[in-house]
C-alpha cells in the first residue's frame, strides 16, 4: 500500500517529461486536452477555470496539478476528490507567482501611459519585494521561489532549439552615446545572423542590444530615427516614466520588432527592465537570474565594456568554461582593449586562466564593437584568436 506522504507515480518525474505536453498553460491548451480525454496526471499552469466548471465535474483529475486556476468552488471541490492537488491563486499579489510564460514589456509596464512608473505592475513587485525581504516571512519567500521557478520553466520552453547570444554591459551607459549605438548596431547584426540575444534585461548597453534586435526586421535608417528620438530621454534618472515612454513610442510607431529575450531581476528593483526585449524572463533571486542568463548563452558571451557586474560575469561564465561543466566551452568576446587590459584588466587574468585550456581557442579580445560579430563566428568555427 502506498504511504500518504509518498508521490504517486504519476506525480514522480515522467519518461515524457521532456516533451511538457503535459503542461497546460492556456485556456485553449485546456480545451483540446479535455476533447482529447482528459486532465489524468496534467499541470494546469495559471489559467482561468471560471467559465470551464462542467468541464471540470466531468474530467478525470487524478494525479493531476492546478497551479493558480480560478475555479469556482464546487469545480474546485471536484478535482480536488478526483485526486487532483489545487494550488490556489494568491490575492492581493501584484504578480502572478505561477505564471505560465514570461512577461512581455506591455505586462511589466501596465498603466505606464495613464499613471506612471510607480504604478505599474513592475514598480509594485518591487516594492512588495523590499518590503517582504525584509519582515522574513516565509510564505513570501516560498511565493519568490515559486514565481522564479515558474519564469525558468518558461525561459527554456521558450528558448528551445534557439541559438543565443549573451550580451553583457554597464547599465549606466547613457542613450545618446557612441557606445550606445555601437551596442545596438550589435544586436540588430547578431539577430540578422539568425541568433537571439539575450541581456540582462535593463537600461544602458542592455537596453541599447535589445532595442538592435527589435531593429533588425527594419530598414537600417529606422534604428538612426530610433536613437535620435531616445537619446532626448538619455537615463532612466530622474524619471523612469519619461525613459519608458520615449521605448514605448519607438515600439508604437513602428511594431512588429525582432524577439529577443531580456533577464532582469527585482534585486536591482530601481534598475528598470527596458521594453525593447520581447520576452522578459524577470526574477527575484539575482544570482539564479545571474547564471541563467549565462547557462542559456550557448552560442557565446560577448562583454562591453562595465563595470563591477560586468567583470563578475566575466569570470561566473569562465568558471564553467575552464571546467568545461556544461559541454565545452562556449566563445567570450570581450570588447575595448583598453577598457579590459588597463581601465579594468579581466583580459590577462582571463587569458592566465585559460593557458593550456580548451576555453583557450574560444576566447577573443577586440578593439571594436563592429568587429564582435566577426570574433563570434571565428571562435564558434574553433580558429584561434
């Protein structure tokens, strides 16, 4: 007989698990696994049950999950008796911690345009983020976990097959600046190589590859019109409002942007996520956000010139690298000489940690921003540098 704290099979990690077809996420995923036979042993991932409860009082539930589904009681009821463990919504939360996909910038900045920043379901997070970390509550804590659970699930479902880019750089790099436009320049040519670009998901040289990915389906004189309009809003001091609004009138007038994916995360809540990145995976917990980002980076890493973060990342991406812990080393470009051997000098010490290494052949130092794309290709072919 099995023992009521012990899983049922079904519940225990699957053969098929791999494929998550046994994820819902969406009403219209609800329905064709319900024409199709039934919930038995499903995760039901944050989707509104309220208009589906004959459906529910007649579906086999058993060993199946609900995870933040607005039911009405007696379908809640009913699943529940039919073996199915409910997870319910939360109120009063201003996010969803079971979300079944990331967020896009238009969820994130929600009530911008009427209200402002601060009213915004980002701003919110934020601030119940400061709040609960520091009264110590658990049940805030288990919430953070689950919600950053939850945007991983979603970061690699969406990130399947993908060949990405990481491209790391200093958030304080201003709108309006050379450095800025070479930044975007890289995004827009990296997409148009048939990669995804993926950031940390904030402002400066972040927001600058982010929005040169959105560029990239476009006519090269859209990204100059682009930059001319935002450099008139260069930082996201004084007013994080203005800065948003000057992005979301770049998207308005001209949508349908490249996909790229932003990383950011509510540690550096006063460090806003751009609205250039279409698919924003935004988390609680830096430093899950912080190897992820790089972990998912499997086409190589390319640095602009940083700071403090920036050489952290560095080295956090070498690290498995010089151990070859994820299947090899992936290709590092590091871009400035200048900035990476004398202002900030990662480069030697990169270079002594790699001598007679694998990650050796994969390692670049460029002068350029426009010779990046070049170093990428080269390294990613396995020619030295």
């Amino acid at each position: 007989m099995q023992s009521n704290s012990e899983p049922s099979a079904s519940r225990r990690p699957r053969a098929h698990d791999d494929n998550r077809d046994y994820e819902i996420e969406s009403l219209a995923e609800f329905d064709r696994v319900i024409a199709s036979g039934g919930l038995a042993g499903h995760r039901v991932q944050s989707v509104d049950l309220t208009d589906r409860t004959f459906a529910l009082l007649g579906a086999d539930t058993t060993d199946s999950v609900f995870l933040g589904c607005a039911m009405e009681p007696d379908a809640a009821a009913k699943v529940r008796a039919g073996g199915a463990l409910v997870f319910p919504p939360v109120p009063g939360l201003p996010f969803d911690p079971y979300r079944g996909g990331l967020y896009s910038p238009d969820d994130l900045f929600e009530g911008l345009a009427d209200a402002g920043y601060e009213a915004t379901p980002d701003a919110r997070s934020y601030h119940w983020f400061e709040h609960t970390k520091a009264d110590g509550d658990i049940f805030a804590s288990m919430l953070r976990g689950i919600h950053d659970d939850a945007v991983s699930d979603a970061l690699d479902e969406h990130l399947a097959g993908a060949r990405v880019v990481g491209i790391m750089g200093g958030h304080a790099l201003e709108r309006g600046s050379a450095a800025y436009a070479g930044a975007a320049r890289l995004g827009r040519r990296l997409t148009r190589n048939g990669l995804t670009v993926a950031t940390g998901g904030g402002p400066g040289a972040m927001e600058a590859a982010n929005l040169g990915a959105y560029a990239a389906p476009f006519e090269d004189g859209m990204l100059d019109s682009a930059l001319e309009v935002l450099a008139k809003s260069p930082h996201f001091t004084p007013s994080i409002t203005e800065w948003a609004r000057a992005a979301f009138g770049i998207r308005q007038s001209r949508p349908g942007g490249g996909l790229s994916v932003g990383i950011p995360t509510w540690f550096y809540g006063h460090e806003p996520p751009n609205a250039f990145a279409s698919h924003i995976a935004k988390y609680f917990v830096n430093a899950v956000r912080e190897d992820g980002l790089l972990a998912r980076s499997n086409a190589g890493v390319v640095f602009l010139p940083g700071a403090a973060g920036t050489v952290q990342e560095i080295f956090d991406n070498a690290t498995p690298n010089y151990y070859q812990s994820r299947g090899g080393p992936t290709p590092m470009v590091l871009v400035d000489r200048v900035h990476w051997t004398e202002k900030l000098p990662a480069w030697p010490l990169l270079r002594a940690l790699a001598a007679e290494r694998p990650m050796a052949a994969r390692i670049a130092l460029v002068d350029s921003v426009d010779e990046a794309p070049e170093a990428l290709a080269r390294l990613t072919e396995g020619a030295p540098s």
